[in-house]
C-alpha cells in the first residue's frame, strides 16, 4: 500500500463519529460533541500529543533525510512544538487553535516526495509509542491526506525539475 494514497475503504475516525452524529442544528455543540467523542475513543489530549510532537521531533532531527530541513528552518524549538501541538490539537482534536497556512509554511523547503514518505514513517514510529492504537490509526489517516496533499502541491514536475541540475 502506498502510504500516500490510502485505500478509498478507509474510514477515518471524523468520517465514522459524523455519520453517527446526526443532525445537530447548532454548529458549536456538534464541533464540541465530535471532540468529546474524539478524546474518549482515541484517548488523546494535550498532553499527549505534546509528548508525540516532542518524540517525532527527537527521531526527524536525527534523522538522514530530515534532519537538516528542519535544523535549517527552526530557530525556536518551543514555539514551534507549541505550534504543532495546535496544529494537531485543532486536525485531530477539532480545537481550532491553528490558524496558519501550513502549505505556505512548508513551501521554502524544497521536499521532495521521498520526504513526505519518511515523515509518515516516523510519525507513526512515534505514535505508536505515544498514544492508543485509535489514535494512532486516527492520527495517521490524517497524516497521510496531510501528505498527500502538501506532496500535491509542493511536488509538482516544475518544482521538481527546478531541484535539478
């Protein structure tokens, strides 16, 4: 299975907790009865996913094909844990907290596909040592859309064959 195109049979926890949610009229009660929802199958919160941001970072810094993107680009270790941290908080948990534009983050970094396949290796490397296997599996189907799109656009056979010599 190619990680980047997950099989269309695969449903994510947000697509199964909506189509057992029914019809809510108010908005916010349905946003904050999906997180509860969210949180007590999957188990996450804060805490944990500060500990998997953390985790993640410790393996990617170290890492071959990662390691020098991001010493390159981060200059401030905690704040950018406590982005991700909103940033998961808000994908995986419907916080709402993240309110940048990821793509943009990413684009003056010159990925390459095979990194987008590293990053999902050893994200879920470091889920399954941080969280459930719900989350994990969560947490994961969100990783991969996250991929495959930032792959999409990032990854395009212009921005490829600029990398070339």
């Amino acid at each position: 299975m190619n990680p980047l195109n997950p099989p269309e049979r695969e449903l994510s926890l947000f697509r199964q907790i909506l189509d057992d949610a029914g019809d809510r009229t108010d908005p916010d009660a349905r946003r904050a009865e999906l997180a509860r929802q969210l949180r007590e199958q999957t188990g996450l919160d804060e805490q944990a996913l500060g500990r998997l941001v953390r985790r993640f970072y410790a393996m990617a810094r170290q890492d071959s094909e990662l390691g020098a993107i991001f010493e390159a680009h981060v200059a401030d270790w905690e704040a950018h844990f406590a982005r991700l941290v909103d940033f998961w908080a808000s994908v995986g948990l419907l916080a709402g907290r993240y309110h940048r534009n990821a793509l943009a983050a990413h684009r003056p970094l010159q990925l390459q596909p095979r990194h987008f396949e590293r990053w999902l290796a050893l994200f879920e490397r470091a889920l399954r040592h941080e969280v459930s296997p719900q989350a994990t599996e969560h947490l994961m189907a969100i990783a991969r859309r996250i991929a495959a799109t930032l792959r999409s656009r990032l990854c395009t056979d212009a921005a490829i064959e600029g990398l070339m010599p």
